[in-house]
C-alpha cells in the first residue's frame, strides 16, 4: 500500500508526541527553578536590606545610643564612637570647664517609646532624626552620623557630633542640690570649687536626649523640681532656679538676731558697741543707760548674690538713764523707745555652717551663735 506523502506513519506520530510530552515538562521544571531563583535571589536581598537597617545602618546606630540610654547604661553609651566630647567640639570654654558629674546611671532620666522618622544625607555626614519621650515629654532630636570603618563586610558609624549637651545651672540660696534624684553640692563640681560664687552657673555635660529635673530640699532651703528638656546635640541650655528658705531655717535666724539684739541690751553705753541701736545726748549722763527690747525685729529672708539676706526691718529698743545738764546742773530722767532698723547677710562655710552677719546704716556685727 502507498502512503501519501503529507500523511506520516502511525509510528512517527507516536514518537513525536512521546518527545513532545518529555519537552513539556523540562521547560516547566526550567521555568519553576527560575522563578525560584528570582524570589530566593529577592529574599536574600529583602533580608540584607532588613539586617543592615536594623543592625548596620546610621539608624540602627543611632537605636542603638538611645536604647542604652533608656536602659540607664550611661557607661555603654559614652563608649560609642564619638559621644566624648571631642578636640572638634570644644569651641565653647563652656564645654572645656563643664562637669561630667551627670554622665552617671544616677543621674538619667527615663527614655521612651524611641522611634526613627528620618534618615537622609548631610554632605558627607548622615542625619539621624528622632522622636521620643523624655520623662514622659515628647521630643525630637537629630543626629549627625559618619563612617568609621567596616566590620567585615558591613559598615560601622560614629558621631560626627557629639550628642552631648551642657546644662548651665545656676542655683540661688543653696550649695546643694539634686538632678534627677541625684545629689550635688556645687564647690564639688563648679571649676573654681570652694572659691568659686553662687552667681556663676556651672556648667554640666550631660546626654541628649533627656530631661533634667534640678530640685533644692535641705534644712535651710526648699525649690520643688524644675525640668529642661536637652534635646540638641552639643546645645547650651540655661537653667535658673530660685530656692526658698525652709520655715525652720527663718526660726532659726529670728532666734540668732534676738540673741544678738539682747546681748546688745547689756551694754551699759549709749552707743552698744557693734549693735543697730544708740542714742546721743549733749549733756553729762549719771545713772545708766539702761537697755532693753521692746519689739524685735521680724525676720524674713531673700536670696541674694551669695547667699542669703535680711532686708530692712523695723525694730524697738527703749532706754532709762539720768542726764546732768551742762548748762545749769540740773537732772532730768530720760525713759523713751529707740525706734531702729536691722538688715544683714547669711554665708554658708566650707564647713556647711552660716554666718549670720547684722547690720545698721552705720554698724555691723555678728550675733553670738552665728555660725552653725
């Protein structure tokens, strides 16, 4: 039998399908492996992209000084490259001089809910901007950060800028005081120490970001706590805080001046030597004078420059004494109220005691039992 020349034989068909059927699948197969490859190649990426931004990344850096920070691991985090207050930062004598007595655990405040809201380039540096809660206060920082070098394969960073900051603190009617609960007695800490004065403020280096608490409760002053926010890096922030005497500390001034004003009462002279009070006549005195007190000054207290002082306050003395006349030798009896003024300063010592020094227009003297 003769076949057609476009008809092909049953076998042939049959091997042909049988080729085509094995081709089918290999091309799957081909196919399924490079979608494969594409999504593991994608993977490996997404996964490298994720790593380095949250282990390797200048905000993974930065996380990473604010979550020792948070922690109150105030050691770590000045160990991190470029938080030590560099030669290139110290352009301010403010940052020479300042203390770095609160760049303790003890002296930090809390740190919460952190989070990075942009990363983008600043010449040849990369800025780092922050939110947060600093003692539940909501903040924003930015952070200036560079390359350091490389570990392995993945890059490492350090500050470009100093993230700390200088609280310049001037406290008024107290030596000491407390920073987040943590005490301090200025002479310790000023750079002058015991010679420097109460008017200048002392600078202290502290972290960025944090909120700074400064309170005054000793015997003899009181100033609840008052806050500042350091939220910029290598920033000067002010803070003035004004202390009130404690009602004890005005007791025990009231009874030194009474003291004082009584002794000046024993002094049998028109003019009490040191004392606020006297009296001048032009004739010859015989009997007396005679002292005493007939109201005592009321004692308030004011801060001043170094410390504290009384301000003008009126007082009564009264004074008997018998006067000869030198015009005619006659003898009057003198028996009359000496209205006068006291004012006066307080300084602490070293030693923590006062000095209580009284003064008048024209007199001054130290009441007995001042210091202490």
């Amino acid at each position: 039998m003769v076949q057609s020349a476009g008809v092909l034989a049953p076998g042939v068909r049959s091997r042909r399908a049988r080729t085509a059927r094995r081709r089918a699948p290999l091309w799957s197969d081909l196919t399924l492996l490079a979608v494969v490859g594409v999504v593991l190649v994608a993977a490996l990426a997404a996964g490298g992209l994720t790593v380095y931004r949250e282990f390797y990344s200048p905000s993974a850096f930065v996380a990473r000084y604010l979550t020792l920070l948070s922690e109150g691991r105030a050691a770590d985090a000045l160990r991190l490259p470029g938080v030590a207050i560099g030669h290139g930062d110290l352009d301010s004598s403010t940052f020479r001089s300042a203390s770095d007595a609160l760049l303790r655990q003890a002296a930090l405040g809390s740190l919460t809910d952190v989070v990075v809201t942009d990363e983008h380039p600043q010449g040849e540096s990369t800025a780092v901007t922050v939110q947060y809660k600093a003692g539940g206060h909501a903040g924003t920082s930015t952070f200036l950060i560079a390359r350091e070098g490389w570990i392995g394969v993945a890059p490492s960073w350090r500050f470009a800028q100093s993230p700390l900051a200088v609280i310049s603190l001037t406290v008024r009617g107290s030596d000491r005081f407390s920073v987040n609960g943590f005490e301090l007695d200025r002479r310790q800490i000023a750079a002058n120490g015991a010679d420097s004065s109460a008017r200048d403020a002392v600078p202290m280096l502290v972290f960025s970001p944090g909120l700074y608490s400064v309170s005054v409760k000793t015997s003899t002053a009181t100033a609840p706590g008052l806050g500042v926010l350091a939220d910029k890096p290598l920033a000067d922030v002010p803070l003035d805080v004004q202390a009130k005497p404690t009602d004890g500390f005005v007791k025990v001034v009231q009874l030194r001046v009474n003291e004082f004003l009584d002794q000046c009462t024993t002094q049998t002279v028109l003019q009490p030597t040191g004392c606020p009070f006297g009296l001048t006549v032009s004739n010859r005195v015989t009997a007396g004078p005679v002292w005493s007190m007939v109201a005592d000054p009321v004692v308030a207290l004011e801060a001043d420059a170094d410390g504290w002082r009384i301000p003008p306050t009126s007082a009564t003395a009264h004074v008997t004494l018998d006067v000869k006349s030198l015009y005619d030798g006659s003898v009057s009896h003198v028996d009359e109220d000496v209205p006068f003024q006291v004012d006066g300063t307080i300084r602490f010592l070293p030693d923590g005691s006062a000095s209580i020094s009284i003064t008048s227009p024209e007199q001054s003297a130290n009441p007995p039992g001042s210091e202490g």
